[in-house]
C-alpha cells in the first residue's frame, strides 16, 4: 500500500509509474491524497485504506513537517512505532560562489510580498532562507518536488536531481532549492 499526500494533482511525482506498478504488481496498491481536494491522512482514512494497518511496516517520507503529522497520528492509534520509519535527506550546506563578484540580484517573492537579494552562485531557497523566509521544502537536494514554484519574470540555472518533470520546466515551473539567478526573478512564492 503506497499512500502519497501531494497539493495538486499535476504535484504528483512518478504518477504514471505508479499507476503502472498498481496496474502490474499483484500486491501494490496506491492512494493519492490531495490538498486541494481536502484530502487529508488521518487515523480514520488510513483505517479505511489498510484495516491491517496495525499489523504492517510503515515508511515516511517528505517534508519533516508531514513526517511529523503522520507519527503523532500513528501513535495515537496503538501503532508499534519500533516499526515506523522515515526517510531523512541529508542536506547540503548553502552553496555559496566560488568566485564572489559582489553582484546580487532582486528576487521578488509574490506571495511572501517580500523582495530579497540572492547571489549569482546561491540557490534562492537559501537565499530566502537566510533573509527569515521559511519556504517549503524538503530535501534541498532537487529530488523531491516539495520546493516547486513558478517563475513569474527572470531566468534561473537549475541543477536539479530529477524533482521536476520537462513540461514543468517548459510551463515555468522551477525547484527553488536548487536554482541560482541569471537576472532579478518574481517569483511565486
Ligand atoms: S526541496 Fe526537494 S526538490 Fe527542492
């Protein structure tokens, strides 16, 4: 049984893969849960999902936010948490310029209604990070997706490790945990 919380339903990582374990494994079940459907874990969903749940193995992994949700609601159900495990990304310290020119630009936060300045060579989630601004994100590493926004103006370089799909990056979405500016950005966020 893999049960995944995502925002939106185009949020969904590897959807068609999943879809096809579903559709061949005998065993692999998948349940996709969305935020803006009001689709949200509990105690009671998860019941319904796996009745044996009591019995089985459960794996975390995502933002340590969710992480933690999903063990507090597991404990208060009788669950043995020595079977409980999480996933922990190991994070990066913020990369910082090999070659400080002293340049930075503006990086508008829509949403945050805030404006931040970011070095060329530094990712804008750290950025934001050290300015006060605590933005989604998970792995810092542009694996998971949970960091994903759109660009509104400017461009960025993103190295990133497979979070997001082509046709995002074609509809201006971007992995703030792993993209640097080019120029001054608004971004959505
Ligand atoms: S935090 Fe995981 S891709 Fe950015």
């Amino acid at each position: 049984m893999f049960i995944h919380s995502a925002r939106t339903f185009d949020d969904i990582i590897f959807r068609r893969e999943l879809d096809f374990l579903a559709a061949t494994a005998p065993n692999f079940r998948v349940t996709h849960l969305l935020d803006d459907s009001g689709e949200q874990l509990n105690a009671e969903l998860l019941r319904d999902m796996a009745p044996d749940f009591l019995e089985r193995e459960v794996f975390t992994c995502g933002p340590a936010g969710y992480m933690e949700a999903v063990r507090s609601m597991l404990s208060t159900t009788g669950f043995d948490m020595a079977r409980y495990h999480e996933e922990s990304f190991t994070f990066d310290a913020p990369a910082v310029p090999e070659h400080d020119t002293g340049q930075s630009f503006k990086v508008e936060l829509t949403r945050s209604g805030r404006t931040i300045d970011c070095d060329p060579g530094t990712p804008v989630l750290a950025a934001a990070s050290r300015a006060g601004i605590t933005l989604p994100a998970s792995c810092a590493q542009g694996m998971c997706g949970t960091c994903k926004t759109t660009l509104l103006a400017g461009s960025v370089d993103m190295q990133h490790n497979g979070g997001i799909r082509p046709r995002e990056i074609a509809d201006n979405k971007i992995l703030l945990c792993c993209s640097t500016p080019l120029d001054d950005l608004v971004i959505d966020a």
